[in-house]
C-alpha cells in the first residue's frame, strides 16, 4: 500500500510540474506581445494570427445592463473590436 501512495505522488507531482512549466511556456508568448497605442486592429490580428472575416455579417443586436446599472447595447460599439465574455453562476 505504500508503494502505490508514493506512485501515485509521484505521478501527481509530475503532472503538477508540467502544468506549470506549460504555463511558464505560454505565459512567456503572450509577454512578448506589445501593442503600442496607436496599433491597429490589423496589427493585433497579425501578432495574434488571426485571419480577417471575408463574408461580412452582422450581429444581433442585444442589450446589457453594465456594473453601474447602464444599459450598454451591441450596436453602440459598431465598427469597433468587440470581445464578449458571458459568465454564469448555477
């Protein structure tokens, strides 16, 4: 019994470490990406490679209520770089 707690250690801090050092890895990527103020969408997508839309569609429009209890629709950010990050709690 032992034998298989220290095995199974083993294979948990291994794990553990890798996990870091692929976190360590991506991290260091991502810091090398710097964007000046006056870049460009196109400069970001570049650095990020990350191909242009073809076909143009439009989004629904939707409205949220932010944080200070506005109301912030979809339409009022058009033509501009929007990133959307919808959380949920059960």
């Amino acid at each position: 019994m032992e034998i298989l707690r220290n095995i199974i250690m083993i294979i948990v801090f291994i794990l553990v470490g890798s996990f870091l050092v692929l976190r360590y890895l991506s991290a260091k990527d991502y810091a090398s990406l710097t964007l000046s103020p006056d870049s460009g969408i196109s400069e970001l997508m570049d650095s990020l490679s990350i191909e242009p839309v073809n076909e143009l569609w439009v989004a629904l429009d939707f409205d949220l209520m932010s944080t200070e209890n506005n109301s912030i629709s979809l339409s009022q950010h058009r033509g501009k770089f929007v990133i959307l990050g919808f959380w949920t709690t059960w």
